[in-house]
C-alpha cells in the first residue's frame, strides 16, 4: 500500500519481509526540486543521507539514488529489524512519512507425535501436531487421506514468537490401516509446509466361506459338497478351523486345512457349518447353512446363492430359487401325465384291433354251408359240421 506525506510530494510503501530474506525500503518524490532525500531506522538513525551511508550496517546497500528516488535493500532481515523506517524531504517546510516493516518467521520445526505407534480397530489416539517459533501465530489443519479433519489448537508465546500445538481425536478402524494423518501449516511465511505419520491398525480377522461345489447349484442327495474358508486380518489368522453348530461333525465329512468336503451327501448332513479363525486381536466366524434336497428327477438350473452378514458370513444351501423347483416340479408331472394318455391310446387300438379280427372270422364261419343249405337248420348244422361235411356232400358231374 503506498503512502503520501502531508506535502502529498513523497510517496512509499510498507513492507512485509519473511525473516533471512531482503527487504527494499523506497523513498519516492513525485515533483522533484532537487531537494535532499533522506532515510531513517526506527531509532532515527541515519541510514542514507543522499546517496551517503553514516550508519555501519553492512547490511543496507544503496540500489537506486536520484532526484525522485531514494531506493535501499536491507539483506538478511531479523525480527529486531521490524519497525517504522521514516522517509525525510529537506523543503521548505520538510515533508516526512514512515514505512512499516513487518517481519514474517515461519514454523522452525513441525512434528507429529502419535500417542500410540499401533492401535487397535475402534481404539481412540491422540496425536498431536506442533508448529514451532513462528510469527505470527500459525494455524494447524489435518487430514486423514483427503478428508479434512478437526482438531483442538492451543497457543504459546515466547517474546515474539508463538508456538501452537493441536490436537487431534481420532477413532481408528481397518480401513485406516496404511492411511496417512497430515498436519498441514496455513502460515504467511511459507507455503505446502506440511508432516505426516501412517497409521497402523491391527484388526480381527474377517471370514467367509465360499461353496466350490456344487457351483451356484442346489446341494443334492448323492452328489458331493466343497466348501472354502477364506480368513483375512492384521496379523494374519493364526488358526483356522471347522465345526457344526449344535451337533458333532459327521464322520464322512473331510476337513483339510479350510476347506470342507463331503462325498455324498445325505439328509443326515443338513444342518450349519461354521468356520473360525482367529489372530492374537480376537476371533471371528461365518457360517453355512446345508439343506439337502432329494436326487435331480431332471436337470436344475443354478440355484444356490450366498447371503452375508456382518461380522459373520452365513450361507445358505437352501437358498435357491423356488419357483424354479416348482418348474421342475411341474415339467414332471407333465411327462407323467403324456405317458399314461399314450399307453391308454395304445391299448384302445390294439383293443380295437383284436375285436374287428375275431367279429369278421364269426361272419365267415357262420356263412359256411348256407350256399347248400335248403333251410336255416341245415345250414347251421353245415356251418357246424366245417370242411368235412362241405366235402362230404360235394357232387361229381360226369
């Protein structure tokens, strides 16, 4: 911002200068008649007369010296440097104005300091961030990641300098894990001024249990069943087990390791299945409910799905579609159905058959001796009598 003096011929600017850098102080004469230019510290003292320096600071060099300009630069700037530096205009009456010199200190050391270097999933930390020697008072910012957090800031001042410490509640959970907490400084003096500490969170182990076959199929009587236990925690699960709610393991049924298998199921075998792993955080399980159906009539379709809970996995044989069952049901009793209506067709023509034969061999027979007969008794008695008595009455022309 510039300033002008009361003559309004002398014009300058305050400065604002971070600690160790160069500061330039300008003393300007906006109509110029030749007068002498002057420029004071904030004792008062002489540091340029014209273009003469009577005060011994090595440190204030002369840059730029005319009728309209008295220009100064003050290297390696400190805190005691700060203060009012006064321009001075030898007229008649002298013109005199001031410039304000503000020296900035960044943060001279930034650190987090976390209360727990591993913590446990749901556990509360602190950490806490502290900006030291600072002018002026810094302000603290966190993130978890990207999100920006809030903390608790408290300020401390020593002469001068201000040194703030925040503090920071954070409830950690898995998905910290591996997550870095930054302590950004919003400050003047310095820009992107930030540290930043990973946590680490141990945590529970998380299972499932994945049927391997029959593939997204409905469980069978007679077929077999492959299930997979899969356990994931920090540290990883030292022991991963089998077991059957409420009942003893069947003695057909396999265990290897995770996984699970039985041959042949049968409907003995219905009931939950729950697998448990553990780590030296705690324990966790899922479970797999097995309902057997009875033996395929004709092909199903896929069936079988999964259904899961937190924090225990349960899944679900009898979780197939039922319409579909009823579809099958139905395509069955259909076929059924077909089958006897065909038979029935069958045996009405074979029937039939068998009835046309035997009333056409009647006809024939009875009409045997009728051609000879005088009367109807004689030709019953012929029609009786068959191929002999038709011969015996043969009649020989000569």
């Amino acid at each position: 911002m510039a300033y002008t003096g009361d003559g309004q011929n002398l014009v300058t600017e305050d400065v604002t200068v971070v600690e160790g850098e160069v500061a330039t102080i300008s003393c300007r004469v906006k109509n110029s008649d030749d007068s002498v230019i002057q420029l004071l510290n904030p004792n008062r003292q002489t540091i340029y007369f014209k273009d003469f320096r009577p005060l011994k600071d090595s440190r204030f060099q002369l840059v730029n010296f005319s009728n309209s300009e008295l220009r100064v630069s003050l290297t390696n700037v400190s805190v005691s440097d700060e203060g009012r530096y006064f321009c001075q205009l030898y007229t008649d009456p002298p013109q005199e104005i001031f410039t304000t010199m503000t020296v900035l200190v960044p943060p001279r050391n930034l650190v987090i300091d976390i209360q727990k270097d591993i913590a446990t999933e749901g556990e509360e930390i602190e950490l806490n961030c502290t900006a030291m020697a600072s002018r002026p008072a810094t302000t603290i910012r966190w993130f978890k990641g990207t999100k920006e957090l809030t903390g608790k800031s408290e300020v401390e001042q020593w002469s001068d300098m201000f040194t703030v410490t925040s503090q920071l509640l954070l409830t950690v959970g898995r998905e910290d894990d591996g997550v870095p907490v930054i302590c950004l400084v919003d400050h003047p003096a310095v820009k992107d001024l930030q540290t930043q500490r990973y946590l680490e969170v141990i945590y529970k182990p998380q299972v499932r249990v994945l049927q391997n076959y029959p593939l997204q199929g409905l469980t069978r009587e007679g077929e077999p069943l492959e299930l997979t236990c899969t356990a994931f925690g920090k540290p990883q699960p030292t022991e991963v087990k089998w077991l059957r709610v409420d009942d003893e393991m069947p003695q057909h049924v396999v265990v290897s390791g995770s996984n699970l298998l039985i041959n042949n199921l049968n409907k003995t075998d219905n009931g939950t299945y729950r697998c448990e792993a553990s780590n030296a955080v705690g324990k966790s399980s899922a479970d797999y409910m097995l309902f057997v159906y009875d033996p395929p009539t004709t092909i199903p379709p896929p069936t079988t799905t999964t259904t899961t809970t937190t924090p225990t996995t349960i899944t679900d044989s009898r979780a197939g579609d039922e319409g579909s069952i009823r579809a099958v049901d139905h395509a069955v009793i259909g076929g059924v159905v077909a089958v006897v209506v065909f038979a029935m067709l069958c045996l009405l023509i074979i029937l039939g058959r068998y009835f046309a034969r035997h009333k056409g061999t009647y006809f024939t027979h009875e009409a045997k001796g009728a051609d000879d007969a005088a009367d109807a008794d004689t030709a019953i008695i012929n029609a009786e009598g068959g191929q002999n008595n038709s011969e015996e009455k043969k009649e020989y022309f000569i």
